[in-house]
C-alpha cells in the first residue's frame, strides 16, 4: 500500500515536473515575440510613407526578386458587412436578438434598432463618407438568405430574389461610381435561417448550396467586383454558434457536446472541415469563365497572450489553432489572404483575463499594436515558399471607442506597425479599417461603438463624424504619418489620463477579473489605462510576476470548484473595483 501511494507521488511529481520544463521551454517562443528591423531615425519628419517603393537591405543585397514586393499601390479603404447595416432584413439575427430567451443586450434600449443603418434602403450616405475619407476600396457583403430566401433544394435558380440581387447590382455600381473598388464578401456570420433547421454547417448539403451561391454570384456580381472575400472569420463563427450556443440560433451545447466540441468528431471539426469544403468548391467556382477574379478570405487572428507561466502550453496550442490551422488547409486555394486583426485576449486556464494596467476596446479587445507586425511576420515566414506568392490585406482593423480617445493613436500605431512588416518583406497591399459608421456588432449590440462616424439613433441616425475620422482621411489621402501626427495623438491620450479620464466598457467581468462573452446592456466606466502600448514600445510583464500569476489562477479555479460543489454559479459578473459604475 505505501509503496503505492510513494509510485502515484512520483508519476506525479514526475508529471508536475515534465510540465513545468515544457512551459519554460516556452517562453522563449510565446514571451519573446520577434522586433522589427527597420525603424525610422527619431529626427524623421515622416514616420511612415506608403507611397514609397521597399525593399530590405538583406534581399537588395542579393538581388533578389522579392524586392518586387512594395508599397507603391497600397490602399486605403473601409469595410462593413449586410447583418450589421441592411434595413428590411429579416435574418436570423434580427430573430436573435427578438426572442425573449437571446435577446440580444444594447438592441432592445436604443432607438430604430432594426434600422440598423438603413444601407438597404440608403447605401449613398454610408458610401459618401468612405469616398470622402479617402478610400480606395469599399469592403461590404450581400447577404446570402436574402438572395436565396428557401433551401434551394431544386437549384438556386428555383427559388432566388431577382429582386435583391438587382437592387445589390445598383448598390455595386453605386459603389463604383463613387471611384472606389468593391471587396465583396459572400458569408459575413450569417447563416440563412432555412440552413440554421438542419443544422447549418455541420450538414455536407451547405457545401453545395454555398458552392452555387458563389457561382450564381459570379454571373451576377462579376462585373463589378475587385476582390472576393468567401468566408470572414469562419472559426469565430462556428465556436460561438457551435461551442458556446451565444450566436444564432442561441442553442447552448451539453456538456458532453462542450468538451468534444473542438475534437475532429465534434461540431467545431465538423464544421470547419465543410467550410474549407466549401471555400475551395467556391474558390473554383469563382474562377471559372473569362472574368478574372481575385479570391481570398478575412480570417481572424489576435494574439494570444498567456496571464501566467503555466498558461504557456495552452497559449501556444491556441495560437495555432487560431492561426494557421485553417489557411493551412486552403493555402494552396488563395489568391491573397485577408487578416482581421484587433489585439490582444490574455488567457488563462480559468478564462480570459482583463488586466486593469492593460488597455482595451469597449469591446474587450486588449490593445496590442505589436501584434499586428507579429502576425504578418509570422505568417509571410509560414507560407513565403509558396508561389505565386502569398499577398496580404488587412481586410479589418478598428477599435470600439464612443469617446475616439484611444482610437487616434490607435490607427497611427497599427499602421506603423503595417509599415514595419512591410519593410521587413512581408507582401502587404491594403488596410481597411473596420468601421464607417457605429452599427450593430452582433450579440453585443449597439453598445461598441467602432465607427469613425458617430450615429445619433434618437435624431434619424444622424451622421456626425468623429476627429478619427478626419485623422484617418488626412492619411489615406496623403499615405504618410508624420511625426507630428503620432506624437499629438498620443499626448492628446496623456493629457486626459492626467485628468483621470473615463470610458466605456460593454463586457461583462467578475470579481476575479475574468471577461466573459455577453455584453452588457449599457455601458460600464472605466479608467483609461496608464500604460505605454505604442508600436515597439509595449512591455510584456517580468518571469515573477507570471509565475505570481499561476498562483492567482489556481486559487479561482479551486473557488470555482467550491461554487459548483455548492450549487453555484460560475457567472458571477458583479464588476471589480476598478470599474466604475456609471452610464454613458
């Protein structure tokens, strides 16, 4: 018996000690990330220029053909998408955010939500303000279950709107008129709600459905499109419909379904394997007949961060998963690839964590500008061998910011971050920022506000734009940042942190400083943060305070435990003391 008990000690010992070698071995790889090359000298007047021809000093020297990879026609331009603009749409979304079991928070308190931003009825007001702002290109979507209104079990022919897909014609056109290029988008998180029955992506038969839609869209929409986009961020789409039941249709997992949920079995694999079906099927299909088309895709990536050194091994295994597991899978079916990128979630094995020194969007993004460089770095490195080779647009960008404090520095920094990346040899042709205007962000509402414009809903959606707003249309129009730029945006920030400064926040936390997914129905106050997070000047937090960290983590999952042995409830979402309570 004691012999027993000394062999359990030492395989666990052994096991603690295995896992503690395997998160040092990592921190060099998660906590270390790669700096940039190139820099602009501290006297320079002009801290970017988009306008210029790169090429780095180590393949000039060799004279090597990737030098062709230059900034000469980078665009600027500004993306949105039908579920989060159209009137008159009757999706399953609107669905959603009605039913008294998923009503959706900040929908149900504003005025005209259903309006959205009237883009059905009214595209020119939206449209104007992308061509005033500089845009070059004019990101949007059609949405598929207004097209195809019934399964199209008899062909998509039998059952399609003739009427939507004409009034689409004349917003395409509208857009073109307007001197700007279209980037359309075939499936922005939005599911016809005939394809929610059966159970959407988890079924083969939408493979084929979208394969037609894509086709049919080509014939239709060929004319006038740039740039294809077939799926946007299809992973975050299939784990909050599929694994956290937060999206529609609003049907929580069990959970036995919870924890095979991301195994191959599981609907998370199960519905990934059909979407990469599907976007080759529909990668063919859009290249078919004599009409080039450009195709690619808008997939999300933020960068992981752990909160403690023992979140290492999770961290890096997340990473992946999040990053290259699917383009990994369609690479060779990408005519460019699309990366929407916000920030930064810091992770740890009780959830994911608001640090109170760190800075975050309304949204609960936290803001990382060198993240950004990271993973254009990392993936050019990953996929540099492949010819032709592979070509990026930064398809979103923004940061939810109803009193646009942060938002300024937060643009100038991300594209010098851009820039960097492109000095370094990564392809990179064009930025859209994510958004015109502040519309609805799917089951958080109207409480984000991502708009460089500001919409009034009590005054008729009134259009009033924000400073970023003309901020970002002196840098499209002119493609440079200036020094003087950078610098008064960020003092602008320093003077009203001075002043104790205060903005919203739209998540739902604990006590523990744990965010969970719903939103709230109106909006928190809480402190700007003090923190420097510029590009190239963010400081990642030192070895001992990760490992106080661990400890932290490991007294909230034995409380948890506690809470669930007694009937409780992990949702407590009462705010930490650094929130302060109050409303917009």
């Amino acid at each position: 018996m004691v012999r027993g008990v000394r062999f359990v000690c030492l395989v666990f010992a052994a096991a603690v000690a295995l896992y503690l070698l395997l998160c040092l071995s990592l921190v060099p790889l998660v906590m270390y990330p790669p700096r940039p090359e190139y820099l602009p000298a501290e006297d320079e007047e002009v801290v970017a220029d988009f306008n210029r021809d790169y090429c780095p000093a180590h393949l000039s020297a060799a004279g090597s053909a990737d030098c062709k990879a230059k900034t000469g026609n980078f665009f600027f331009g500004l993306a949105t998408a039908p579920a989060h603009v159209e009137d008159n749409l009757n999706d399953s979304w609107l669905e959603f955010a009605q039913n008294s079991k998923t009503q959706v928070r900040a929908w149900h308190n504003v005025p005209l939500p259903g309006e959205r931003l009237r883009f059905w009825s009214a595209p020119n007001v939206e449209i104007e303000l992308a061509k005033e702002a500089g845009s070059s290109v004019f990101r949007l979507g059609i949405d598929w279950g207004r097209i195809v209104p019934q399964e199209p079990v008899n062909g998509i022919e039998a059952v399609v709107d003739m009427e939507a897909v004409e009034h689409y014609k004349w917003i395409l056109q509208t857009v073109k008129e307007n001197d700007m290029r279209v980037m359309l988008t075939l499936f922005h998180h939005s599911l016809p709600k005939w394809a929610l029955t059966y159970g959407g992506w988890i079924d083969s038969r939408t493979i084929s459905y979208f394969e037609d839609f894509a086709r049919f869209s080509k014939q239709q929409f060929g004319e006038y499109v740039d740039y294809w986009i077939t799926f946007n961020e299809p992973h975050i789409f299939v784990i909050l419909t599929h694994c956290s039941g937060t999206w529609p249709p609003g049907n929580k997992p069990s959970i036995m379904e919870s924890l095979v949920c991301f195994t191959p079995w599981g609907h998370y694999g199960r519905a990934m394997e059909s979407i990469t079906k599907a976007h080759i099927a529909a990668y063919k299909a859009l290249h078919e007949g004599s009409v080039k088309a450009v195709v690619g895709v808008a997939h999300h990536v933020g960068v992981i961060q752990p909160y403690g050194l023992l979140d290492l091994p999770i961290v890096y295994i997340t990473r992946f998963l999040t990053e290259f597991h699917w383009i990994d899978g369609i690479q060779d079916y990408l005519d460019y690839c699309g990366i929407n990128y916000y920030g930064q979630e810091i992770l740890s094995g009780a959830g994911l964590m608001l640090v109170p020194e760190e800075e975050y969007s309304e949204a609960g993004r936290g803001v990382y500008p060198d993240g950004l460089f990271q993973v254009l770095v990392a993936f050019h490195n990953r996929y540099k061998a492949k010819q032709p080779k592979l070509r990026y647009i930064i398809t979103e960008n923004g940061f939810a910011d109803a009193r646009d404090i942060i938002r300024r520095p937060y643009l100038v920094e991300h594209l010098l971050a851009i820039h960097a990346a492109i000095q370094q040899g990564v392809p990179v042709d064009g930025y859209l920022q994510w958004t015109i205007s502040d519309n609805w962000e799917w089951a958080d509402g109207y409480c984000p506000r991502f708009g460089l414009v500001d919409v009034d809903r009590a005054s008729n959606l009134t259009r009033i734009p924000r400073p970023s707003y003309f901020l970002y249309q002196q840098v499209s129009k002119s493609g440079i940042i200036t020094k003087q730029q950078r610098e008064g945006e960020w003092q602008t920030l320093q003077e009203e942190i001075k002043r104790g400064g205060v903005r919203p926040f739209c998540r739902a936390v604990a006590q523990d400083n744990r965010m969970w997914a719903e939103s709230l129905d109106t909006p928190r106050m809480r402190l700007i943060a003090n923190k420097d997070w510029r590009f190239t000047k963010y400081k990642q937090p030192g070895l001992l305070e990760y490992v106080w960290r661990s400890f932290e983590v490991a007294v909230i999952l034995l409380k948890d435990a506690v809470r669930l042995l007694s009937g409780g409830s992990l949702m407590d979402v009462s705010l930490p003391p650094e929130i302060i309570s109050g409303e917009l």
